[in-house]
C-alpha cells in the first residue's frame, strides 16, 4: 500500500488494482494511475469532508466510483447535485450506503458503523487488507457540554467499538483533535487498545499536527507508541 496524506481527514490508498480516497475536500491530489479503479469515500455531509469538486476527478480518470454515506442523500438529494455541475452520468455512479450495513462492490468489501456525529465510519477489505476510516466516529468530549451529553457520547462511542473488539486493521486513520484540550487523545487511544491495528494516521487536527508527538510522548501510547505515523 502507498498512503498519501492528503488534508484533514483526506487520504488516499494506493493498491495494485485500485485507488481508495477517503474525506476529500480541499488539497493537492497525487496523479493516480488512471488504469486503476479510483474508489472516492466521503463519510459524512460536513463541509471539511465532503465537497461537490470531487466530481472533477471524472475528466482526469474513467474509472471513479463515488461511496457516499446516506445522510449526505438526505442532505442533498439528486436535484440539488444535478442544479451544481455533476450531470446524470456522474450522479449514477454514486453508491448511498447506510450505517451498520455490509455490502460489496466490485472488489471491495465495505462494513459501516454509525458515526457519533454525522454519517458513517468506513471499514474496506482489499487484496487481503483492511483498512478502517473514522470518519468522525469519535469519542468527541468537550469540556463545555454538561455530563449528560458527554456520558451519552462515550455510550455511543464504546458501543461502536463494542462491534470491531480486538479485530484486526491494517491501516486506520483515526481523529486526533486538539480542540478537545485534555481530552484530545482518548477516542485514539480507546481505538488502538481495543483493536488489532498494524498502522495508525492521525487526522482531523485542524493543520496542528503537534497532537502526535504529544499523543506519542503520553505514557498511555507505550503499547502502541511505534504504532502511530508521523505526518
């Protein structure tokens, strides 16, 4: 696999056949090879993973596939699409997939779990991979929500990774945010104790990468310490 950090929460996975991009929004893109499939994931409808210009990528490459989470549909329904430049074509080859479903396409295996946010996190097996993208499935406490609100968001959150306990992940890229302050690093480290999972990307940290040494200098990182890619 070649893993390309893109922007954000933005990556792309590179394998022999195909191409995955996850949460593109904003960023330069590397040139793919266009005789890969080119599968396009966009998790949710916020604005800092989903943006319309994704679509651009079918006047570079012929075979793009566009998996997008359902509440980005309930969203923006076809009209909405078809009134900002993706013609009929472009808007069938969109799959709409819901959260807490398997289902496959083409050569890929995709699993949902519902997201404590918006929409969905994406787990895809390929070529005897499996790579797990949080989307924003994360353990979001802030330290100016009442108790009840931040119980209610670790129930949420334990509960989603109540489905994936100790399976194994190639590749995971995971929120890191600090705008959560004291807190920032405890859905990333729920996630890595709970989990088999060979490699760990940091995302969502809003351009402050510093979180990853910080997270990596923690005490509570020792048994995954090697475990987390610098970016």
């Amino acid at each position: 696999m070649n893993i390309s950090y893109i922007h954000h929460s933005c990556f792309s996975v590179e394998l022999e056949k195909s191409i995955l991009l996850f949460d593109y929004f904003q960023g330069s893109l590397p040139n793919f090879n266009p005789q890969k499939d080119i599968y396009v994931f966009s998790s949710h409808n916020h604005n800092d993973h989903f943006s319309l210009s994704i679509f651009s990528l079918m006047d570079k490459y012929p075979n793009v596939h566009y998996i997008f989470s359902n509440d980005i549909k309930k969203r923006y329904n076809e009209k909405f699409f078809l009134n900002h430049g993706v013609n009929k074509s472009s808007y069938s080859k969109i799959t709409f997939i819901p959260a807490n479903t398997c289902t496959r396409i083409n050569e890929l295996q995709i699993e949902t779990l519902t997201s404590t946010d918006e929409g969905v996190a994406f787990i895809v097996s390929i070529d005897g991979k499996t790579i797990y993208h949080a989307g924003d499935l994360h353990l979001w406490l802030w330290s100016g929500e009442d108790d009840a609100f931040n119980k209610n968001i670790d129930y949420m959150f334990k509960l989603e990774m109540a489905k994936i306990k100790n399976r194994h992940f190639d590749v995971a890229f995971l929120v890191l945010d600090p705008r959560q302050g004291d807190d920032f690093h405890l859905g990333f480290d729920y996630f890595m104790r709970n989990t088999n999972t060979d490699l760990a990307f940091p995302m969502h940290f809003w351009s402050d990468n510093s979180v990853i040494a910080r997270l990596k200098s923690m005490k509570c990182s020792i048994p995954y310490r090697s475990k987390i890619a610098d970016i």
